[in-house]
C-alpha cells in the first residue's frame, strides 16, 4: 500500500495570495499534477491540516476545486488554520467526514490493508493543539477495536517536542498521555503529522513518529503558529 501525505497546503481564496506574498494555491495545485504523475499511483492521499489559512468558506470552495483534480482518493483532518464548521460544510460530499455538528473530526477508515485514523487535534481560535479527555478515549477505544491490523495515525500537531521553540510553544498538550496509550497498541506503524512545515523523524510512543513538509513555505521564523 503506499500513501502519500500532503500537509500545511494554507490555500486562500481564488485569485489571493497568502500573505499577500505566497501563491498557496498554485504550489497545492502543483503537489496534485506531482502526485497524479506517479507510477505506481498512491493508494490513498492523507491532507494532515492547515488546509486553508483562514478557515473561510470560500478558501475550502477552493480547495474542494484544486483537491478533486486529485487522482487518488484524499483524507483531510483539520489543524489550526482551519474551522471545523466550514470545513465540514463545503466537504459535506465527502462521506468519510462526520456530519456539520460533530465535536471533532475524528474518524477511521477501514478500506485499505493498513487501517487510517484520522484525529482531529484543533482548538478554536488557538494555535496549540489539544488530545484531551474525550480525544484520548476515542483514540484509546478506536485502536482496542482493531488490536491485530497494522494502523497508521495522522494528526495536524505532532505528538512529540520538535525543538523548533516557537513552534513548539504551539505545540499539542496531551502527547505524553497520547504516547502512553500508544505505545500499549503495537499495531500502530507510523504517526504522521504536520504543523511545523519541515520534515522531522523520530522514535516515539514503541513506534515511529514524524512530521511533513508544507506543500507551501517552510516557515520562517515568525512569532505565530503556522
Ligand atoms: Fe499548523
Ligand atoms: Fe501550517
């Protein structure tokens, strides 16, 4: 099975430019041609949040217009740029995604040879992320559900002090009592995120743990959560 993950993608309202600087839309619709030219073709696309930059209807209308030239299937969670409400609404023919009043977008998709679970670690109006009582306890019960299938976790904020400090200062609270209820389910193979727009890997919860690349800027040091 091979996935491909795509993240931060920041998109903006047709014809913006995020930032007033950066063409979010066209470098998302550039990752997309990149992915449909893949041979073999991924079995499934994981989008791990910060879909749009201001959590505007008319920002997902444009991403919902950029993704469904998308070959392969795609599965999108919401991170910290992004708001549930509009996100769900605009997404609403997607059949995956919970209906417009869920508390969280949380789901597991059981289609594959290794079974996706998607969290939802986004906290409105703020930058950090959060694995709270209930998030834990969805997490905890999803995962006991399946004990024997191999498992792969996305989430917008990684579980795991990056070392960025100022990206770490909108980092996730809960890691640590997320790590301990995975390290209890060794079927878990990988824990993907995004959030800190770079590339880290690293050993975490008895399995691995990384984050992605945005498909926009690699952030610069600025004083926000990006
Ligand atoms: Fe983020
Ligand atoms: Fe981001």
């Amino acid at each position: 099975m091979i996935i491909a993950q795509i993240t931060d993608l920041h998109v903006v309202a047709r014809g913006r430019l995020c930032y007033g600087e950066i063409p979010t839309n066209a470098q998302l619709a550039e990752a997309v041609a990149h992915i449909n030219s893949l041979a073999p073709q991924p079995d499934v696309v994981i989008a791990s949040g910060d879909l749009v930059d201001h959590g505007r209807e008319e920002e997902y209308e444009a991403l919902h217009q950029i993704l469904a030239k998308l070959t392969p299937p795609v599965l999108v969670i919401p991170g910290n740029h992004d708001r549930r409400e509009a996100l769900l609404k605009v997404f609403a023919d997607q059949r995956y995604l919970p209906r417009v009043e869920a508390p969280f977008i949380h789901y597991a998709i059981e289609d594959y040879p290794i079974r996706l679970v998607g969290l939802d670690t986004s906290v409105p109006e703020h930058h950090y992320g959060m694995m709270c009582e209930e998030r834990l306890r969805w997490l905890d019960e999803t995962l006991t559900a399946q004990p024997d299938r191999p498992t792969m976790i996305f989430m917008h904020h990684p579980p795991f002090r990056t070392g960025v400090n100022w990206m770490d200062a909108s980092g996730l609270h809960g890691g640590r009592r997320m790590e301990e209820i995975v390290a209890r389910h060794h079927n878990v193979i990988r824990v993907v995120a995004g959030h800190i727009h770079r590339p880290i890997h690293v050993a975490w919860g008895g399995t691995i743990a990384s984050t992605a690349p945005s498909t926009c800027h690699q952030g610069a040091a600025r004083p926000c959560g990006w």
